[in-house]
C-alpha cells in the first residue's frame, strides 16, 4: 500500500503568510524549482506531492500551501555560478543585453549578474570586458517578458540559433 502524501497545489508569494503555519522548508536548486508535479521530501522530514496545473518556477520565498493546512517554504539552495560585474553601470547593462540576446538564465543583484558557468558565455563575457568569478551562491533569475520558458533546465539557449521571430545581432 503506498503512502498518501498531502498535497500542494497553490503557491503562496512571499510574506502573504503568517510564518506561524510554516510546517516546513524545502531548499532547492534551481533546476528543481521549476516543476508541475513532483513529490518531495522538505528538510524537516515532511513528505508531500507538489501538484500545480502547469510547470512553474518556484522562486526563493515562496510557499506552498498543503491542502490539509499549513505551508511548506522554499528556499534557494547555494549552487556553483558565475558572478559577472563591469566597470559602469553603462558596461553591465551592455553586459546584461548580450546575455538577454542569448535567452540565457541571469540573476540582476544590485552591482552584478549572476549566471550558470558555460565556458563560451564566460569567454564572451571576458572579450566584452567584463570581470567574472566563480561564486556559490542561490539562484534567482528573472522570469523574462514572455514568461518562464528561459527556465527549463536544458532549453537551447547558448549556442543554437532557432526560429521564433527575431534576429540575435552581437
């Protein structure tokens, strides 16, 4: 007989509730934040099924309502990055329009952009003038104008041109 685990089907934004009905956190990378239905297990011991009508990204903060009450934060976890600084703010939000032209995953925090290590992109960036290092730290990245189609963990961004309505110019 398998075991019947609660459910979470809505996702609460950041504070929209009281930390008193936080039953437990789950802290995940970033490619198992991005999910529609999935059971897991949070860092508490809780067992529950995330089971959400179509896949979406769960961002640092977030809560997930359990149907029999109570909600199960998420947290960010630490993961290897690359953390891209310029000269001026001019030069980093240069640096920001090539990552964006490439559809690739970026994290704006304050100074910097933080994005996942692609030896190409870290290449690019570093004959664009830019100063890159590695960094642990949680990823974040901006949903972007059409929604969260740049999050999939394998969708073809870096080095594959495709047909979908405009033209990439470096």
């Amino acid at each position: 007989m398998s075991e019947l685990l609660v459910r979470a089907a809505t996702i609460l934004p950041p504070g929209s509730w009281n930390d008193a009905f936080t039953r437990d956190t789950i802290t995940l990378g970033f490619d198992d934040r991005f999910r529609r239905r999935r059971s897991y297990t949070a860092d508490g011991g809780l067992r529950f099924l995330l089971d959400l009508p179509e896949a979406t990204v769960l961002r640092n903060g977030d809560g997930l309502a359990l149907e029999d009450g109570g909600v199960v934060r998420v947290r960010a976890a630490p993961e290897a990055l690359v953390e891209v600084t310029g000269s001026s703010a001019e030069q980093l939000a240069r640096l920001a329009w090539h990552l964006g032209n490439r559809h690739l995953p970026v994290q704006i925090d304050g100074s910097r952009l933080l994005i996942r290590d692609d030896h190409v992109i870290v290449a690019m960036l570093r004959g664009l003038g830019a100063t890159v290092r590695p960094v642990q730290a949680p990823f974040d990245p901006e949903g972007g104008a059409y929604g969260e189609h740049n999050h999939q963990p394998d969708h073809p961004h870096a080095h594959r041109h495709h047909d979908h309505g405009h033209q990439h110019h470096d």
